[in-house]
C-alpha cells in the first residue's frame, strides 16, 4: 500500500467513524496532511472544543491528549500511540511538587502544560511557550515558582525582571541537548541566515537567537519575516513543515540531533489502527483529576 493509498484509508475511516484528528506540529508531515487540526500543544486542546466529532484522536504525545480530555472531557479522546510520552512531561511527580509547595507556601506554582494531569492537579496555574510571559505578567503573585523546565523558566524570569523565580532542574531532553558550539557551526556554515530557537534550549543559546518562540511563534515568525535564511532550533519537523510551506525560502535544522523520538513514534499506520479500534489508547481520567487539574487550564484561559 503507497502512502496516497493509506492516507485515503485513514480518511475514509475518520468519516466513518465520526473523528476528528488532531496533529501536533512535530508529526510527519503524512500526518499533517490528513489531519483536521494542526498546531502546537495549546492550539490543539483549544481547537478540539470547538469540533463537532465525538471522537478526537491525538496525534501527538500523552500530556497533549490528556490536555484535550479536560478540556473536553464529555469527548471520547484517544491517542494513536500509547507509547508516546514526553520525558519532561514524567519528570516531576505530584508528590515532590506538593512537598515542595509546602516549603514555599508563598510562591504561585506555574506548570509547564508539558506536565501530567496528576501533576497539574497540584499546581495553580498552566502555561504553554507561548502565553507564558504573559500569564506571569498577569499574575498577582510576585513569587513565582516554575515547572518543569528551567530553562522556560529561566526565559520567562528573563522577560519579568520584577518578579522572582524559583526554578527546579527539569527539562526538554532534546532543546537543552543544543549547546553554543551547535550555533556556531550551524550560523558558520549559513552566516546570512537568522536564528530562530525555541525556550526549551539552554539560555546561553537563546541569548544567540535572533527569535525566542513556540512552535507556533517560530512558525508565524519565519513566514512573515523577509529574510530568506534561517536556522530552526526546535524539533526537525518544523524546518521541513517550513520548507514545504516557503519553497522561496531556505530552512536549515539548527542539529541533525533535534529530533523528538517519542514525537516521531506514531506512524500513519497507527493512526489507520487507532481509527479501526485496533491500536491506539482512549484516555481514562478518574473525577477528582479531571476536576483538580482543569482548575490550573481554565485560569490559564482566563488569563491567556
Ligand atoms: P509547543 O507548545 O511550542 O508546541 O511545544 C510543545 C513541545 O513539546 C515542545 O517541545
Ligand atoms: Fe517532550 Fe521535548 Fe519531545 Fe517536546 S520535544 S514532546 S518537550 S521530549
């Protein structure tokens, strides 16, 4: 079977079946192409509750269909493969996070939205890349306590200088895997090009970039800009979404090593068997969860 053939399959099926798939902006770009909605983690969530289908199927990894069953949780949501998880997302357990905000009672907990639904339930308000900064200006709170990537963290410390920050060493695997010599190498061998990275990576690489963003915000950035070069600094998916979508353009991945396997582990088959009910896994949350962890996603909204 060609990949046209299993792409018209899927679409059939979807139709059939009522779904609405939904594709992180990291997928293949087979995915992108038959899916409904394509974004980053937020967009995603936020795009599923207005859909009409019953079904949602997340192509995507676990902390992004867990995001869409609070929001919707009334909606049977699946994700196409079970074994993609976010590393930065298990890092940090509820029980340590609640130790730690006994400790400091006085801080506001910001949860990363690459965090589980158990943990979120702890925390007092969710942000994702792209609304954090604002989010945080928004806060009454000046104490401000981040999770789980410190180096988000440190960037939105950055950008509220009146605020203090408490950070713990949790983080995105393959962003804070960029270091300085990669830019180098990368802006020696395309000196015409602009650098565009995502806050995951290292603040000593953010300091070199010309754009700090989402995935989303790289995205809206590079096209709109008129420059004609530029190093992407965030999963490899997004210079080759980039290229598809600028052929007059030239997108050049910052490392070869920018690649998120568990991003990369759902396939277009996976999908096809999910939509068949013969793969994929329906996300289960007990009441209290869905009760406690959709607090810190509606201030959120209300704040976003
Ligand atoms: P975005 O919210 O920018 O899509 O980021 C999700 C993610 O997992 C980045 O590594
Ligand atoms: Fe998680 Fe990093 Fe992969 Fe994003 S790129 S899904 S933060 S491991």
């Amino acid at each position: 079977m060609t990949i046209a053939e299993l792409q018209q399959a899927v679409l059939e099926k979807k139709k059939e079946t009522d779904t609405c798939i939904l594709a992180h902006s990291y997928q293949a770009r087979e995915i992108i192409e038959i899916a409904d909605v394509v974004g980053d983690s937020f967009a995603l969530a936020k795009n599923a509750l207005d859909r009409p289908e019953q079904t949602m199927l997340m192509c995507g990894v676990r902390f992004m269909a867990e995001g869409v069953k609070l929001l919707s949780p009334e909606k049977r949501v699946v994700l196409a493969n079970p074994d993609a998880g976010c590393p930065m997302a298990e890092q940090m357990d509820k029980g340590i996070i609640a130790q730690v905000k006994a400790a400091y009672p006085e801080y506001t907990v910001v949860a990363y939205i690459n965090t589980t639904a158990a943990l979120k339930t702890v925390c007092d308000v969710c942000v994702t890349s792209s609304s954090a900064v604002e989010i945080v200006r928004k806060l009454p709170n000046d104490k401000i306590l981040f999770i789980p990537d410190c180096n988000l963290g440190d960037y939105v410390a950055k950008q509220c200088p009146e605020k203090t920050f408490k950070l713990l060493q949790g983080g995105c695997p393959i962003h804070a895997a960029v270091d300085v010599k990669a830019v180098s190498a990368a802006t020696d061998a395309h000196p015409k090009a602009l650098v565009l990275v995502h806050p995951e990576c290292r603040p000593e690489v953010c300091a070199l970039a010309d754009y700090v963003g989402s995935t989303a915000g790289i995205m809206q950035y590079a096209k709109a800009s008129s420059a004609r070069e530029f190093i992407i600094g965030t999963e490899n998916a997004i210079a080759e979404h980039l290229q598809y979508e600028c052929p007059e353009k030239r997108f050049y991945p910052l490392t070869k090593e920018l690649v998120c396997k568990n991003m990369k582990v759902t396939t277009l088959m996976d999908v096809y068997l999910a939509l068949s009910t013969q793969g994929g896994e329906e996300i289960r949350l007990d009441p209290d969860t869905l009760r406690e962890a959709r607090v810190c996603i509606d201030k959120m909204i209300a704040l976003g």
